[in-house]
C-alpha cells in the first residue's frame, strides 16, 4: 500500500512537470527574453503636406512627363558608316566631269575651217572661171560647188552642237568666240531642205550665167558689158549715152522673169526661217539692224534734199547754156565730169557756178 502510494505520487510528479514544459518557459524567463530582443522602432506617420506644396509638385511632375514625352518623340541621327576607299573612288567616277568648253569649241571649229575652207575656195574658184568664159557648163559646175557651201552650213546636227557651244561664251577666248558668232550667221541662213537650197543657186546661177554672157547691141554690133561702160564714161553727147545706156539695160528683157521668180523664191526661204523677207534676212545676217539702216537711209534723205536741189539747179542752168558756150568753154565743162561705176554724172557745184555766172554775166 505505501509502495504504491510512492509509485502514485511520482507519477503525478512527473506529469506535472510535462505540463510545465507545455506551457513554455516561466514568467521571469519571458521578460527576460523579451527584454533581451532589439526594441523595434516605430514608423512615423506621414505628416500632412500643405496644398501649395503638392500644386508646385504636380506642376513639376507634369512637366518632367512633357520633357520625357518631347525627347521621345526627336528623331535619332542615322548612324551612318563611314564608307570605304573603294566606294569613293565608285561614287567620284559616277558623278559627271566638269565639261572643257574651249577644248570643245576647239573640237567642232578644226574640222568645220577646214571644210569652210575647201568648200568656199571651190565655190569662189569656180564663180571665176564661169564669169570669165560666160559658158553654161562652167556655170553648172559653180551652182554645184555653190551647193556643197550652203549643204555644210544646212547640217542640222553641226548646227545643234554650234549653238549649245554659244551657250558658254565666257569659256572662250576673242577670236574663238568670234568664229563661232560668224559661223553661226553661215548656218543660220542655210537651214533650209536642201531641194530648195538646190532651187536657189540653180535659178541664181542660171540668172549669173545671162548676165555674164550678154551683149548689147549698139549700132548694130553686139558689145560686152565693160566695153559698153567705157563707152558711157567716155561719152559727152547725151543722145548718145542714152543710146549706149538702153544697149547695156538690153539683158533685162532676158532675166527679168527670172529675177521675179528668183525673189519670190528667196522669200519663201526667208520665210521658212522665220524673216519677213529675203532682204531683212540678208541685212540681220550681216549683223545690221534693219530698222535702225532706214532710219539712216531717211535721215540722209532729208539732210540731202536741200543740196540736192541746189546742184540740180546748177545741172539746168548748165544744160540751158551749154549750146550758147563756145567750143573752149564745152571742153572745159566736159572736163570736170567724174564717172563712177553706177554711171552717174557728177559734177563740181562750185565749177558749174562759176562757169555759169561767167557766161550769164
């Protein structure tokens, strides 16, 4: 009995003391654990900002986000590689060479000289022979050499280059330059088809070929066109210079609807070329101003017309007189007679004068 009462009490002994260590550690073994542990400190609570503050905040914010918005939208710089030597050298060959405008220049001129050259001796050697023998056949080889000069200068291609090598004047020096001007009034004026090129120096040829070849008749012998103008120079008697001046006027009747034909001709070509007519391409082409040649032409009349009148006056009075003048006086007054090459009379004012006061006094 009291061996199993002390089995009894160390069982509740022992059962107690597993309760104990259930329940954790003592009360003085927590405190003492607890105040072993780091103190934990306590977040402060935000403190309240004042409105002025968050606006200027906000302002900022919004700013910040326009900037970042600005950067995000600037396009970026292409990285570019610098390119290689050969892709250089690649690119500088496919750009275009500056162009040599006088070697150019020097280029189409040595060829056209020499063509020029050939071509207008041919021409200008065989118009000699024709109007020295007056034959038909001599005259057809000069409308053929005439042909060959305006056929170089109706090339439509040569004319091309020509003008856009006009186009760079400042790239030439004085006598290229001026070459090229002149050579351009040739080409100008030749820009025709050739059958009407062909047409032109036909009919002018054949219209040479009468003139050159005719004789007036004068008291029934034929005479050529120099002895005829000697003729007239040399002669005093009036009724006889008339007679000698119809001889010489003769061809007209032979050339003269050819003439007509010819100048109709010649102004369809103008024409073509876009000039009035024949006669103002010719004066353009050698470098005169058509308007500005008859104004001078009118001006001139009329400083003329006043001595005109004087000196026709003096011509009356001399004819009027003249059968009163012994013979003396008749060659004296034939004497100051000066011929020129149209056949025109003109005589010394102040000699008439003179010799007409002389007599009527």
């Amino acid at each position: 009995m009291r061996r199993s009462s002390s089995w009894l009490f160390m069982a509740m002994i022992v059962a107690a003391a597993a309760g104990c260590a259930d329940k954790g550690p003592a009360p003085e073994k927590k405190e003492a654990a607890k105040a072993a542990e780091p103190a934990k400190a306590e977040a402060p609570k935000p403190a309240q900002a004042e409105p002025a503050k968050q606006a200027d905040d906000a302002k900022k914010a919004e700013e910040a986000k326009k900037a970042e918005e600005a950067k995000n939208q600037e396009v970026k710089p292409v990285e570019t590689k610098e390119p290689a030597v050969a892709e250089i050298d690649a690119a500088k060959a496919a750009e275009p060479a500056a162009i040599d405008w006088a070697a150019k220049a020097k280029e189409w001129l040595d060829p056209y000289l020499k063509d020029f050259a050939e071509r207008e001796g041919a021409s200008a050697t065989a118009y000699w022979k024709a109007a020295n023998s007056g034959s038909k056949e001599d005259f057809d080889v000069y409308a053929e050499k005439d042909l060959a000069f305006r056929t170089l200068h109706s090339d439509a291609e040569r004319y091309a280059a020509l003008v856009e090598l006009l186009k760079h004047p400042e790239a030439y020096d004085a006598l290229t330059l001026r070459s090229l001007k002149v050579a351009e009034l040739f080409f100008k004026g030749n820009q025709l088809p050739k059958e009407l090129l062909e047409k032109m120096v036909n009919m002018g040829a054949s219209i040479e070929q009468k003139f050159k070849s005719f004789r007036g008749t004068l008291d029934g012998k034929k005479y050529t066109n120099n002895e005829l103008l000697d003729m007239l120079g040399k002669e005093t008697d009036s009724a006889r210079r008339k007679a000698i001046w119809e001889a010489l006027k003769e061809v007209g009747e032979q050339v003269g609807g050819e003439l007509i034909a010819l100048a109709k001709v010649r102004n369809e070509a103008a024409k073509h070329l876009g000039y009035a007519n024949f006669w103002e391409m010719q004066i353009r082409l050698q470098e005169h101003d058509p308007d500005m040649l008859m104004k001078l032409f009118a001006d001139l009349e009329v400083a003329t017309n006043e001595p005109f009148a004087k000196m026709n006056l003096s011509f009356k009075i001399f004819f009027s007189i003249k059968s009163k003048c012994c013979k003396q006086f008749k060659n004296n007054i034939a004497s100051v007679l000066v011929v020129n090459n149209e056949n025109t009379s003109l005589i010394s004012i102040n000699v008439i004068n003179k010799i007409s006061y002389n007599l009527i006094s």
